[in-house]
C-alpha cells in the first residue's frame, strides 16, 4: 500500500519537475533566439543574406542553443517545480507521511531520466544536423552561391579556377586542399594539392604543395613545401562553415579525433568536447539534486523570486565553472576527462552536502 503511495507521489514530484524544466527552458530559449536575431541583424544585406536566412539560420541553431541551456534550464525549473510544491506545503505533508527528503530528491532524479533521453536525442541526432545545414545556409548567401559545401568538403570558384577543401578545423587551419584551374572551355590545365593551409601573421601560406600542370604534349609536375597563397575566401564564410567541436556528436568527435591522431595534430580540444559530451547526461541529475538540496536547506523559506534568482546564478555559475576547467585542464596537460567531470563532482558534492546537512 504505501509502496504505491509513494510510487504515486514520485510520479506526481517528476511531472513536476518537468513540467517546470520545460516551462522554463522554452522561456530561455525564445529569450536567446531574440538575442542570436539580433545579432545576426548585423549580416543582413551581406551577399544574398536577407532577414527570411537570418530567421531560418536561428532556428536551425535552436537545437544546439538548447542543449547549451539545458542545465540551466533544469536547475531553474526544478527550484521552481519543487518551490511551489514547498510553497503550498505539500512536500511538508509528503514528508510527515514518512517521506524522507532523499526519497523526494530521489523522485526528482527519476525525473532527469527523461530529461536525459531527450538531451541524448537532440545531442547525437537533432542538433548535429542542425547546425550543420545552418552554417551552409549562412555561407552560401552570404558568399552569393559562390562558396558551398558537401560531404567532401568546401567547393568555391574563384574565376576559373574551383577550390575544394577537404577538412576544415575549429582553429581555422585548413587541410587537404585541391585547385582545379580550368581554361575557356573548362578543360583542366592544372592540378595542385597542398597537404595544409594556414594564417601566419595575417598571411595565408599552403604547406606540401604538388603541382601537375596538363600540357599539350606532356605532364609536369613540380614539389615545394611552401607556397604563399592569396585566399580568395573570405575570412567570415570560413568561420562561418567551421563547425567547433560541441556541434558534433560522438560518433563524429570520435572520428575527428582519429583524423587529428593520424595527422599528428593536437586533438586535446576535441577530446574535451567528447567528455563534455558524455558528462552532459549526469549534469542534468546533478542540476535536480542541486535544486532538491537548496528547497529543503538554505532556500526553505524563501520567497519564490529568491529560488528563481538563485537558480540563474547557479546556473551561470556551473556554466562558468564548466567553461573554465576544460580550457584550464588543456592548458596545464590535465587529461580532459578530469577537466570535464571536475565541475560535476563540485556540484554534486554541494548538493550532496546540503541534503546532509537538511535531512
């Protein structure tokens, strides 16, 4: 019988919780697309890039903002789902009943299953997608259809000669290179290849360079190990087709990585946004039990506007935290999974301690 009571209650906590998560991440969500709007306001008029791109660019980036949110979002919505519930006495009467407070932190936690299986959703197939297909948006109107990319890469004409780059990185290097020069009648006269591009000193220079040049008669081919290039591409639409590392989901970290490995190349940020990206399920309990342990210790009494407030800067606090120890780990040769799980065990030893100290 009381098995059943509680399995009720546990439901009744959780839909709570989620209801209000919800409720509050939408609201964060129409609050930072009204900001990412304006600041795309600035690009309006670029190339073919009108206000219509702008709208469809922000919402195809949603997806990630969400995902960015999220922790917030929950830790917000579950002081304000369990505030109310305190408000109205009702986790008073729960705990009277012979509900502990760790059983009612435990109910919230079931909640963030759910939670999980959306963010897991949203992270590994929405999201990625997403965001992919926004930055093509952006560089082909803003390019006037002279830049796009496929599965292969970046394809760009400058005059009559096609560029196409196989990799690009999230630090602006550029990897495996083709340029096809065409003459009039669009045969190819000249092949080259460089291994690497990058911008020293605001100068591009191509790095292993071959080229074959398709002669009447013959083929030639010329090695050198640097050459100057003067990149047609402008520096925005590169940028803007460079997708960072939290864009991807694991399968494509994991492959991104191997490719970084292979080529000798430093992958610690990469493998820092793989952990980031394992760790974000356990955020989402760790942001609920965080929310349990403030209701029933120092936010007991509070008003509901003091819970709010304490949930945004709790948020930006873990957001801030989580920011900082991954570039701080990579910095001093810490491996990044312990740059990525340190916010967690901070957090969570808070809320650990908290719910103690109250039950």
């Amino acid at each position: 019988m009381f098995s059943q009571v509680y399995t009720r209650l546990d439901r009744y906590i959780a839909q709570h919780v989620v209801m209000a998560s919800l409720l509050i991440l939408f609201l964060l969500i129409a609050l930072r697309a009204m900001f990412a709007l304006l600041e795309e306001s600035n690009a309006i008029g670029r190339g073919n890039y009108e206000l219509a791109d702008a709208i469809l660019y922000v919402g195809l980036m949603l997806p990630q903002k969400v995902l960015e949110l999220f922790p917030m979002g929950v830790l917000i919505g579950s002081l304000f789902g369990l505030g109310v519930m305190a408000s109205s006495n009702e986790l008073t009467v729960m705990r009277a009943s012979g509900m502990t407070t760790w059983r009612i932190a435990g109910a919230t936690l079931k909640a963030s299953f759910v939670l999980m299986a959306w963010v897991l959703f949203l992270s590994e197939v929405v999201a990625p997608a997403a965001s992919k297909s926004a930055h093509q948006l952006k560089t082909v109107a803003l390019s006037s259809g002279k830049i796009t990319s496929s599965s292969s890469g970046l394809w760009a004409k400058n005059d009559q000669q096609i560029i196409q780059i196989s990799r690009l990185l999230s630090n602006g290097d550029l990897y495996d290179i083709y340029f096809y020069d065409l003459d009039e009648q669009y045969h190819l006269t000249q092949l080259t290849h460089a291994k690497s591009a990058k911008q020293i000193k605001g100068q591009w220079f191509l790095f292993e360079v071959t080229k074959t040049k398709f002669l009447a008669d013959r083929v030639e081919t010329l090695i050198s190990e640097k050459e100057i290039w003067n990149n047609p591409l402008n520096k925005s639409n590169i940028e803007t087709l460079t997708l960072k590392p939290e864009t991807l989901n694991i399968r494509g970290l994991v492959s991104y990585q191997d490719y970084l490995n292979k080529n000798q190349l430093d992958s610690g940020e990469v493998t820092l946004a793989f952990w980031q990206k394992i760790m974000m399920p356990f955020s989402i309990a760790v942001m609920m039990l965080l929310a349990a342990s403030f209701v029933f210790g120092p936010m007991r009494d509070v008003s509901m506007g003091a819970r709010i407030l304490t949930g945004v800067l709790l948020g930006f606090g873990f957001h801030l935290v989580k920011q900082s120890f991954g570039p701080i780990s990579l910095l001093y040769g810490v491996s990044p999974f312990i740059g990525a799980i340190t916010p967690l065990l901070l957090f969570a030893g808070v809320a650990v301690y908290l719910m103690r100290k109250s039950s």
